[in-house]
C-alpha cells in the first residue's frame, strides 16, 4: 500500500492502495501474478532542481537545451543527468527518453461529454499571520478571480492554516464562494505591551542591540515607574511569549501547507498551490523547509505565494513596535525575511512569488498559472554523505537570462535502493495525466450494476510484450511487470485502485506465441454510480520501460 500521511479517513484513503486481482491463466513455472504490498518512498539520492528562465524583458525562455545550463552544488561543478522541460498546461517533454515503439493504437473509450479534470489548485489562506485588513482585500480578489479563471477541467481547494473552514477540491463556485466568506483572521490579538517576533528572535537569539533597544523602550512604557533593575527580566518575558507563539504559528503554516503538498500528490494532473500569506519567519526550521520543497518537486507540485500585505509601506504609526528610528528599520528587516520565505518557496518549487503590488487579482491569476516552461534539471551528488546536511545550489545559463531556482537542498541520511526508486517513479506516473507510450498498452473498461446503488467496473488492461528487453537465463526469458490501476471521481479524487507484478519465466515457444498473442490481465473495483476516470500504469524491471494510459467510464 502507499504510506498515508496522519489526518482525516477520507483523505488517507486517497493514498491507499488495495491490492487485488485475478491470476493469468499460464502456466506457473512460466507465468505467475502476484498481489502484494507495494511501498513508494520519496527519494532524494537525486537532486531536482525547477528552473525558471527569463530575459530581459522578463519572458519566460521555452527553447533552451541541457547543454544550455550549469549546476554546482556547494561550489563543485555537477553533471547534469536528467533533464525534461515541463510545459505548464501541455504536459512534460521528456528529453533523452526510450522512442515509443511502433504498433498499432487502439483508441481509448471516453465517456459521452466527460470533461477530466487536468489542474488543481489548492488556495491556502494563511489566516493565522494575515491582519484583518489585508485578509478582507486577499479574500475579495480571491473570489473575482476564481468566478472568472477556473475552467471545466479546474478543480479548486480552500485551505486555512488554521484548519478552519476548509473545503476539499470541487468545481462548483457556490462552494468555492461560500468557503471565501467563512475564512476569517485568526491571528491572536496583540496587546499594548506584546513585541514582535522579530525582535524577540534578534534580541534573544542574536543578541542584537537595536532590538535589545528597542524592547526595552517598549518594557520601559508598558511598566511606567518600574524599579530599573526588573526591566531585564521584563523583556525576557516578552520575548519568551513572542518566541513561543511565533514558533508556533509558523510550524503550523508549515505543516498545513506540507499537508496540502501530499494531499495534491494524489491527484492526477498538473499540481499547484497558491499561497496567500504576509510571510512568515523560519530561520531555525530550514530542515523542514528543504523536506517541504523536496516533497513538492518530487510530486510535481509548484507552489506560488501572493504577499498579501500589498504594495510594503512603513509608517510610525503602524505598529506599537515602532517606537523609533531603529523600531522602524527593524519592522523593515522583519518584512523583507518574512518575505523571502515565501520567495523561497516559490524559488524552490518552480512557482511564482507575487509582491510589493496591491494588485492581489494580478497576484493570484499569476501565481494559479506558474510559468509556462520549467526546467526540471537533475544531478546525482558526487561523493555525497549522509549526513544530512545542508548544500547550496547555483544554477546558471548561457545567454544572460534571469534564473529562478531552488536555492539548496538537504543531504538524505541514507541510501535509495532501486526497487524504492522505481516504486518512486510508478507513483509519480499514477498521479499524472501524462501518457507514456514506450511500451503499447490497450485500456478497456465496462461495468455491470447488481443494483440502482452499486457497480462494479472492470478494467481490461493488454500489453504488447515486443518492447520488453527479456534477459535469457537457463534457456528461460525473464522479466518482471509491475501493473497499477487507480480509480479517481469526477473531481480528480481517489476511489480505489490495485497493483499486481507479473513474473514471466518463459521458454522461447510461449514468447513466441505471447509476442503475437500479447499479455491481458484484468482488474474489478466497486463503485457507487458516477462519472470515473481509469489510469493504469505499468514499469519492466529489465529494461525499465513504462507506459501509463487514461480512459474514461461513465457508470449510470
């Protein structure tokens, strides 16, 4: 099965996969199905890196080659090994990979007007930062643009950082709409004599003399007439507060948005996240950041962020912090890295970072529409430890272009072994729309009713073995297929699914007869009436070939 994140049943279920099917009917000396447990693991042994190229003029560069770029990790040049260019809204042009082979195309059943959903987006409101203000001015443009952007093949998602008020993926606006009212701020309200986290983190962990300054003003004014000797443990006692509650709220922003990571994982099309946030600091949990991003590239997920605070403006008056010349510099500071995090994230993820304009509608039609052209550059680490430490990342490019990318990535603390490795990439293709097509694969489904609530649809799955590179071994031809077959609804969710690995030992007359006859096996799910979408997947061990094709039911 595929290992589930922690949380609510329906969604854990998204992940699971039930492991069913009918054995082939072959000799078993010869040819065996086997059901078995099936286990994807994220890998990290190889890097991937999203790059985001633009000239001067700010267009995105769609025509430029592996031999175009230059990675170094920690300053040691690396050898680029996987390269594709990924053309947001047509899919992946993979570069390097196996020619289909020739043979002949059955064409797929569609279901009568079906329009499969294609792009995700989950829009998370970060309503335990955002101020009431800026909340109100983010939700606003949010609706006018999901009322006019979202299309058919659209699936949207409301989220909160605070889990308050969320809604699931769905194309109906009344909802979407309905679910943008109810999200309010959340953020605890400040009092007169309560410092930011900011200075709390310079003053207490940098030992910096503007906050230091600065803190003590504000301890100084909230406690008139105290005894000079109490201020010390007075401003500790504020900024222990601010620590606490900072951390807090940043690890929850976080966790929710690496939950809404895994969660678009599942879902099969192009993936993204729109963050809107004032930002947030995290400069002690860079660890968690790098495990985020490394998530969200690995899942084809891109995340952009709308800084929802606006065109920046900085005023006296506008917050008790600011008490003077060096209050106002601090909140500078603050901004800018609170900020850069949502940079990062977008930097990192092959997204958008939207900021310093008031024009929030502009900001989510953006950033719900990453770059047409990614870049997915990938490098095996020389002389890698594991260790888990923290590398940086420079990317560059012949021609002067302006380079968005991920700006480092963490060591694993251990090795990735083959077997873990293909689940990995069995996984990514599952939750795709994309068709691979080196090895020729027939879908077929039908359904039988036994009643007006139930069905059970079956799906005939037939491959064309010619491609398959069998290895001779004691006058028998061997290989190994792995099958997985998922069921998702309407709204791109996950219904039911299973896997099955096919072990072939065969004497070169059944080659012969099953390179003409080919290889058929089939797969039952049962299901509640309704529109469905199939996607099967299948991967050789030998040579590594896959394959992966949709078809569409449509159960009365």
């Amino acid at each position: 099965m595929f290992l589930c994140p922690p949380g609510a049943a329906t969604a854990r279920v998204l992940c699971v996969v039930v492991l069913a099917g009918a054995a082939a009917a072959q000799e078993p000396s010869e040819m065996t199905t086997r059901d078995e447990a099936v286990v994807f693991r994220s890998s990290a042994n190889l890097v991937v890196v999203p790059v985001v190229a633009r000239d001067r003029q700010g267009r995105v560069a769609t025509n430029l080659h592996k031999e175009d770029f230059r990675v170094s990790d920690a300053g040691r040049p690396q050898e680029i090994s996987r390269f594709s260019v990924e053309d947001r809204g047509r899919g992946v042009r993979a570069t390097g990979a196996a020619p289909s082979p020739s043979g002949p195309e059955t064409a797929l059943e569609e279901a009568p007007g079906a329009a499969a959903p294609e792009r995700f987006v989950a829009y998370l409101f970060d309503d335990v930062h955002l101020e009431a203000g800026d909340l109100i001015q983010t939700r606003l443009a949010a609706s006018r643009h999901m009322a006019a952007a979202l299309g058919p093949t659209d699936r949207a998602a409301i989220l909160t950082t605070s889990g308050i008020g969320m809604l699931d993926f769905t194309d109906d606006q009344a909802s979407l709409q309905q679910a943008l009212k109810g999200i309010m701020p959340r953020a605890r309200p400040a009092m007169d004599c309560d410092t930011t986290y900011y200075i709390a983190d310079q003053y207490r962990n940098l030992h910096d003399f503007a906050a230091d300054a600065v803190l003590t003003a504000q301890a100084m004014a909230c406690n008139p007439g105290a005894d000079p000797k109490t201020i010390g443990s007075i401003k500790d006692a504020m900024a222990f507060r601010a620590l606490s509650q900072g951390e807090r709220d940043t690890r929850l922003a976080l966790s929710v948005l690496d939950g809404a990571v895994q969660r678009l994982s599942t879902m099969p099309g192009q993936r993204a996240i729109v963050l809107a946030s004032p930002g947030f600091l995290a400069r002690e949990m860079g660890l968690e950041k790098g495990d985020l991003m490394e998530r969200a590239v690995r899942a084809n997920v891109s995340i952009g962020a709308v800084d929802a605070r606006g065109l920046a403006t900085f005023t006296p008056e506008a917050r008790q912090s600011r008490l003077s010349v060096l209050g106002s510099s601090l909140d500078r500071a603050a901004a800018m890295e609170e900020g850069s995090v949502l940079g990062e994230l977008a930097d990192g993820t092959g997204g958008t970072y939207f900021h310093n304009n008031n024009d929030l509608g502009e900001g989510f039609r953006l950033t719900a529409s990453p770059p047409e052209c990614v870049y997915l550059l990938g490098f095996a680490p020389q002389n890698l430890k594991y260790d888990g430490s923290f590398h940086t990342i420079k990317v560059s490019v012949a021609g002067g272009f302006n380079i968005q990318a991920r700006r480092g990535y963490y060591a694993p603390k251990r090795m990735t072994d083959a077997e873990e490795q293909a689940g990995e990439e069995i996984r990514e293709a599952l939750f795709s729309r994309e068709e691979m097509r080196q090895i020729p694969l027939e879908v077929r489904t039908q359904f039988f009713k036994p009643d007006e609530a139930s069905a059970r649809v079956t799906v005939v799955v037939r491959v064309d073995p010619k491609p398959l590179r069998f290895r001779k071994e004691e006058g028998r031809n061997n290989d190994v297929l792995k099958i997985v077959s998922a069921v998702f609804d309407r709204d791109g969710k996950y219904v039911a699914g299973n896997s099955k690995t096919l072990t072939m030992r065969l004497t070169d007359e059944t080659l012969a007869t099953r390179m003409n006859a080919g290889l058929s096996l089939r797969s039952s799910f049962d299901v509640t009436p309704g529109l469905y979408q199939v996607r099967v997947v299948i991967r050789d061990s030998e040579g590594q070939l896959m394959a992966a094709r949709n078809a569409a039911i449509d159960v009365p």
